[in-house]
C-alpha cells in the first residue's frame, strides 16, 4: 500500500508543479544569440567584448537580458540551452 502511495503522489507532484514556459529562441534578439554562443565557446565576456567590439558592460546587459528571456539563473545554462534548440 505504501508504495501505491508513494508512486500516487510523486505522480500529482510531477503534475501539479508550475512549468517553465517553453523557450523561444526568436525571443533573443540577434546579439543576445550571439554573445550566448560565445559564451558556449566557453569565452569570458571580456574576451566577448573584444570580438565583438563592444564593452564588456554591454556583454553583461546581453546576457543579463538572455537570462530574464530564457528564465534560467546563469549564463552557463542559459548558453547550453540556446544550443540545445538550435
């Protein structure tokens, strides 16, 4: 009976737990792709900054922009997952 249980509700839980909205890429805009496929490359965003030509401040707005869009909590995942739906 226990196990009935225990399989019911991780059942519900998986049901009911609030989903994350699928990610849309077309929501980053050209430069936000960009900076987040560099940072895949596993480049820092100074040296983001010098390859693109803009400052590493304007690297880290990008990115901070990406993370709002992609609802995730660093720049590592927000990266992975910009990849994983190309």
């Amino acid at each position: 009976m226990g196990v009935l249980a225990n399989y019911t509700h991780e059942s519900m839980s998986r049901l009911l737990r609030p989903q994350r909205p699928p990610f849309d890429v077309a929501s980053l805009s050209a430069r936000e792709r960009e900076v987040l496929l560099w940072t895949a490359e596993g480049k820092t965003a100074d040296e983001i900054g010098d390859i693109l030509g803009i400052s590493t401040r304007t690297v880290n707005f990008h990115i901070r922009n990406c993370l709002d869009k992609t609802g995730c909590r660093n720049k590592v995942q927000s990266a992975i997952r910009l990849v994983m739906w190309r």
